[in-house]
C-alpha cells in the first residue's frame, strides 16, 4: 500500500510499504477513502519532536472496513465508518468514559510512531468497536474528517473554557482547531469572541462566523476592548511560548484559559505566583474524541454547528509532498487539506 511518510531529514514521501495486518482479534482494517493534514503532523516537519526513522503520519481517517477480527461485532466489511485520532484499549475503566486518553493501558495516536499512519491507503485499527463510528446519516465526508480530531478538539476547548453565557473569549490561532473552537465557543454562549492570528487572512476567515479579527498578539487589543478586565475564557490553539504569554496577559482575573494547541518537548516558564495571585484556571486537553460524538454528531446533523468553510482544498494522496507545502504556509487559501487515497 502507499503511505505518507516523514523521513528522519523532515521529508514527506509517499512511499509503498506493506499491507497492515490485522492488529488482534479486536481490530479491523480500514480502506481510507478521505484523510486529512492536521497541524499536529506539522510538529514533525518543523522538528518540534526527534525522529530517528521514518514515521507513517496521519490521523484523520475515514473509510471502508475490509477485515475484521473475530471479536469485531459492531461492525462488517464494507461499513463506512470515521476513526478516532486518539485510540484506547476500548476495555478498561477509563476507556469506558469514552475518552482513550484515559486509557490505563496508554492512549496512542496514529501517525505519530506506534500505530500506522491515516495518511494511507490502508489503516489498521486495534480495539475497533471502540475507535471506529458508522458514519452516521446525513454527516458528509468532511464532517466526518473533523470528527475525527479537529472538531473534537476545538469542542473540547470551548467546553473546558467554562463560557460564561454572553461571556467573551479569545481564541488565539485561527487555524482548523481555532476556528472550530470559535463555532463551539458561540454555540456554547460566547456573546463575544476576539480571533488572534498573525496571518490576516487567518483571522478574517474567523470574521465570517462573527468573531471579531485580532492581529497577534493580541493581549493589548483585548484589553482595550474590555474595559482593561480582559476575556473572560482564553482558547489556546496554537500551543507556542508566544501564545501561551498572549493568552496569559489577554485574560480576566479569575478566568478560564483551556489550551489544546500542543507544545514542543521545551518547558514553559509558566508564571506560577501571577496565575496563584489572580486565581486563574488553567486546562490542558488531548481531544477525548469518542466523548464528544454523541454532542457533535446531533448538532451537525441538525444544521446547529457548520463547519463549512474549514477544509480548503482536496488532492490526491500521492500528491501528499505538495499538500504539506500548503498546509506548512498556514495561508488562509490553505486552512486545512484534504488528501483522497
Ligand atoms: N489537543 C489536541 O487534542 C489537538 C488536536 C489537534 C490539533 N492540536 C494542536 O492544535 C494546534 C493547532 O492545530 P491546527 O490544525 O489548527 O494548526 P495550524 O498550524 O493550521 O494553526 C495554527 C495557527 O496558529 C497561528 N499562530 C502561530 N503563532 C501564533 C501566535 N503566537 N498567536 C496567534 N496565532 C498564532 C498560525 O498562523 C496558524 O493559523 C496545533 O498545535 C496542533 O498540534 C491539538
Ligand atoms: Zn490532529
Ligand atoms: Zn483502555
């Protein structure tokens, strides 16, 4: 099969590597029919984490079951189904929230070394039950693609903001996850939201769901426009030194700030005494993805949450090199693409 690879030099090739086999009795194998390109891949290409062999990337997946393990009774060869990002045991106490990365066995993600890449044209899935979803009615393919991690994760994010109703966030990054945390923060009760991005046409993008533009950093527009109290609830999602001290300085005392963007492997200086002093909350989520399924699907389904205008373009996965081009230039034509095996 052809997969999606980033060397140990940062270059993504497509190259052929074996068929999966079936991982266990639980598991499944998946035929990709759509994936995606997620910021989190970009963390490879930008050497934000040592990679001393070529990894197969990718964790956005949606496809067709072809085989199945003996214990696999939710699903048949041939169902259409999305796979969580983020895998779990699908047994064990913490799995049974619903969120792998509870798992006690350790939650592993795909694409990133120990399972095998989205970015494919076959995928094996352990724990199968738990990690795949029949694509439901009426949710089309690039829904199901962000179900599958980004807006899962952008939910997340505005879910652990504690918005208040009417309250006013910022969501620094307007990227896939930021914008998708911008939609979740409005349907959650946000009256208000400040869209901080370096890239202009990042942030205008944002404008069209009623957020209100921000250039980076954005602590001093913030401030201004609130009375010198700052947001209410801050979204990180970016994940950066830079965002992380925007994010803090852009926030009330007594806020929420709910970060998902993910950092490299240096420690943050965080500034214990001032976030004791002004009694902040602090969260930081990996998406519980499976968790946010049965919230997300009914609200996409009744035209309540779009995402409409999230994916910017689509090319063939063999094209994957030219892809990461785009999604590396974090223009606003290239906000998140999809790759079709
Ligand atoms: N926690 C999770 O479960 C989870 C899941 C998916 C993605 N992520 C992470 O979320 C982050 C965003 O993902 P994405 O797909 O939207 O990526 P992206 O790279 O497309 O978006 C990041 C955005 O942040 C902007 N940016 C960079 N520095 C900034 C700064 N200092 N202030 C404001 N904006 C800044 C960029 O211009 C870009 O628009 C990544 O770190 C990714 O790894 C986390
Ligand atoms: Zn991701
Ligand atoms: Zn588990």
């Amino acid at each position: 099969m052809r997969a999606v690879v980033i060397d140990s030099e940062r270059h993504v090739r497509v190259e052929t590597l074996p068929d999966p086999e079936l991982p266990g009795a639980d598991g499944a194998i998946v035929e990709v029919t759509a994936t995606a390109i997620c910021g989190s891949d970009l963390h490879f290409l930008e050497g934000h984490y040592p990679i001393d062999q070529p990894v197969p990337i990718g964790h956005e997946a949606v496809g067709v079951v072809v085989e199945t393990g003996s214990e696999i009774t939710d699903f048949r060869v041939g169902d259409r189904v999305l796979v969580s990002s983020v895998s779990g045991c699908g047994r064990c106490a913490g799995c049974h929230t619903q969120d792998p990365v509870k798992c006690v066995r350790g939650p592993q993600i795909f694409g990133s070394g120990l399972l095998g890449g989205a970015q494919a044209d076959l995928l094996a899935v352990p724990a199968a039950n738990f990690q795949l979803l029949a694509v439901p009615d009426g949710i089309d393919t690039e829904q199901a693609l962000l179900l599958t991690d980004n807006l899962a994760t952008g939910w997340a994010a505005a879910k652990r903001a504690d918005i208040p109703i009417g309250g006013t966030v910022a969501v620094i990054g307007a990227g896939a996850v930021g914008q998708c945390a911008i939609r979740s923060a409005f349907l959650l009760g946000a009256a208000t939201i400040f869209a901080v991005d370096p890239v202009e046409a990042r942030r205008v993008r944002a404008t069209a769901v009623g957020a209100h533009a921000v250039p980076a950093p954005g602590a001093q527009t913030i401030l201004d426009a609130t009375d010198g109290l700052g947001a209410d609830c801050v979204i990180d999602a970016v994940g950066t030194d830079a965002s992380l001290d925007d994010a803090l300085a852009s926030i009330r005392t007594g806020g929420t700030l709910s970060v998902v963007g993910v950092h490299d492997l240096q420690p943050y200086p965080l500034p214990a005494l001032v976030c004791l002093l002004r009694s902040l909350t602090i969260r930081m989520t990996t998406a519980p993805v499976q968790q946010t399924w049965p919230e997300l699907i009914p609200l996409l389904q009744a035209g309540r949450l779009s995402v409409e205008g999230i994916f910017t373009g689509t090319l063939p996965l063999a094209d994957a090199p030219r892809a990461y081009d785009a999604a590396i230039s974090r223009s606003a034509e290239h906000l998140k693409v999809q790759l079709i095996p």
